[in-house]
C-alpha cells in the first residue's frame, strides 16, 4: 500500500523526505476521519478546521522561536533541542551572514532577521551548556554521596 502512494506521488527522493509525506498523509487521513466524526455529532467543520490551524500555528511558533531547550506541548509531549543542530545551523547562519549583501532594504532586513536569529541560537546554546553542566555535576554528587 505504500508503494502505491508513493508511486502515484513521485515522491521518489529521500527516505525523510517520505517519512515526512507519509506523515502529512496519515495527518490529513486523521484529519478526514475527525470530520466525519464532527458531522455526526452535527459540529460545523469550519470550526474545527479553525481551531486545527489555531492550536497548529501556536505550536509552530513555539517551536521556530525557540528560547528554551525544552517544549511541553499539549497533546503532542515534550520536545528538545539537540546541541549538534544548533552548533550547525549557528555555523551556517555565520557563514550566511559574512557573504550577505545588504545593497537594498529588503536585504538589509533579511540580514537583520538572520542576526536576530544568531542571537538566538547562541542563548539557546549556552542554556544547553548550562543544563549539561547541571546535569554534570549531580551526577558527580550523587556518585561521592552513595560511595
């Protein structure tokens, strides 16, 4: 059955790229099942589609700006950032921004949302250094206390 939906896409390029497709369709297959269930119960699908895109966009928000390494999102879990991700995705923003041409306004604001980006990214990194070295030394105290 996935090869069907996979054939009749064409989504024949990477294996997260599938995962993330299958995902989508799985979501909106979900999604189609609440609807009926939401007729039945004589509710307007408008609505529920708002309050999907509602409780969708807050999460999104959460998780583009990012200023804890940790997430609690309701219905979905916790979420976490990993230190290698923003070591890389730092590095790339520099690079980005020493080869940025800022000739017009609309590059001068790009250039500054990338900055604010950066800045970002290195409080997150050193909240993530904090927590390791949090968890660095309980795990030394606790080893001295039962020894």
């Amino acid at each position: 059955m996935n090869e069907n939906i996979i054939t009749k896409l064409g989504l024949i390029q990477s294996k997260s790229y599938l995962r993330k497709e299958l995902k989508l369709l799985i979501f909106k297959w979900e999604c189609r099942q609440t609807y009926k269930n939401v007729e039945w119960l004589n509710i307007k699908t408008e609505l529920i589609e708002v309050l999907i895109e509602f409780y969708y966009q807050n999460v999104r928000t959460l998780i583009a700006n990012l200023e804890y390494p940790r997430i609690n999102i309701d219905g979905l879990g916790h979420f976490f950032v990993k230190p290698a991700y923003v070591s890389k995705s730092k590095e790339k923003i520099i690079k980005i921004l020493d080869e940025h041409d800022t000739s017009t306004f609309k590059a001068y604001h790009n250039k500054k949302a990338m900055e604010i980006k950066l800045d970002n990214l290195i409080k997150l990194e050193k909240k993530l250094l904090e927590q390791q070295i949090k968890k660095i030394n309980f795990i030394k105290d606790k080893n001295e206390k039962y020894t």
